[in-house]
C-alpha cells in the first residue's frame, strides 16, 4: 500500500469512528439511544388550578399540541407582549385553534390567583388557558420545564418577578418539540403548529 493510500486509509477511518461517536452521542442527548427519555427532558407531569378555580393536569392537554409561556400577570411588557402574539397565532389557524391549546403558567403565586388570572386573560384568545398554585406546586412545573424565576424587589414595597420568556411547543404526547417561534407573522407561525394536529 503507498503512503498516499494509507493517509487516506487513515483519514477515512478517523471520520467514521468520530461520526460513530457523535451519533451515540446524538442519539443519547435526544434519548433515541435505550429507547426512553433523559433525564434532561423538559415538561412533565403537573396539578395546577386554571383561572376557573378547576384542578388541572398534563393530562389536559393530551391528544393536541399546545403551547407553553411561563409569567406574570403584573407584568409590564414581555407578558402581555408573549400572550398577544400566542392569541394572534390562535386566530389565525382559525376552526384548527380548537385542536390545539395555549398555557399560560404564572410564575407569581402570591399575586396571581385563579380571579386574577381570569380577569387579566379576558384580554387575550379563550384558547389560552391561565394555570396557578401554591410555591410548591409552581416550584416542581417550573423545573420540569426548566425556567428561572425570581422575586425582584421594586423598592416601593413592591416587586417585579425575573423569569424565562421561552415559549414551549408541546406535542399531542406532551412531550417538548422545540421553543416556538413568534418572532414571524402569525400565518407563518399558525402554519408551523398545524403540523403537530
């Protein structure tokens, strides 16, 4: 074998074994590699209460894809901002907006109760639904989804709340698919959630 043939021989060889590697390694972040989820897999099961005041589950939502915004109702911008451009999405697929569903989860248990959430989502979709709790309960679906929050005294006696602003598309299994883009016209985004029907 000439020496030209045996770099290529080694060239060759080298690309395959590190391919092989990241594969395995793609297929076990992904949690294709064993057959189940990872650990590192984001949503899982939740008991919170709606704006209604009724016990709701992860259970809810199975059977149609739906989306996933965590806030708060004294938010002053990126909420209201989040929620219109969600409920612009829902108008926009129309009869479809029945088959799908939004979750708004407050990150704020001390100021957004069930009344609370009811009032300040009046403005928005009624296929956007407002889901509260207990520090606790709000504490484990915030995990599971792995969003940051925390209080932000104001210094007025007051306080903000500092969160994650990612909105989570959900599939008909509950399981995530990806953040949702809401940064395009709400055709084009309607268009993306009509393929998980």
């Amino acid at each position: 074998m000439t020496s030209r043939a045996s770099q290529i021989l080694v060239v060759v060889s080298a690309f395959v074994a590190g391919l092989v590697v990241f594969l395995a390694v793609f297929m076990y972040a992904t949690g294709q590699f064993g057959g189940g989820p990872t650990p590192s897999a984001i949503g899982g099961p939740f008991q919170l209460t709606d704006q209604d005041g009724k016990q709701i589950t992860d259970q809810d939502f199975r059977g149609r894809p739906y989306l996933v915004f965590f806030g708060y109702t004294h938010c002053p911008d990126i909420c209201p901002t989040t929620l219109f451009e969600i409920s612009e999405v829902m108008r926009a697929l129309g009869p479809d907006a029945d088959s799908a569903a939004a979750l708004f989860v407050s990150v704020d248990p001390d100021r957004d109760t069930p009344a609370v959430l009811k009032d300040y989502l009046s403005s928005f979709d009624p296929h956007v639904r407002g889901a509260t709790g207990n520090e606790k309960e709000l504490a484990q679906v915030q995990k599971e989804f792995r969003v940051y929050s925390k209080k932000h005294p104001t210094g007025d006696g007051d306080y903000s709340m500092d969160h994650s602003a990612v909105v989570y598309l959900m599939d008909k299994d509950g399981r995530f698919v990806a953040p949702f883009n809401l940064k395009r016209s709400p055709q084009d985004a309607a268009k993306d959630l009509r393929k998980y029907l």
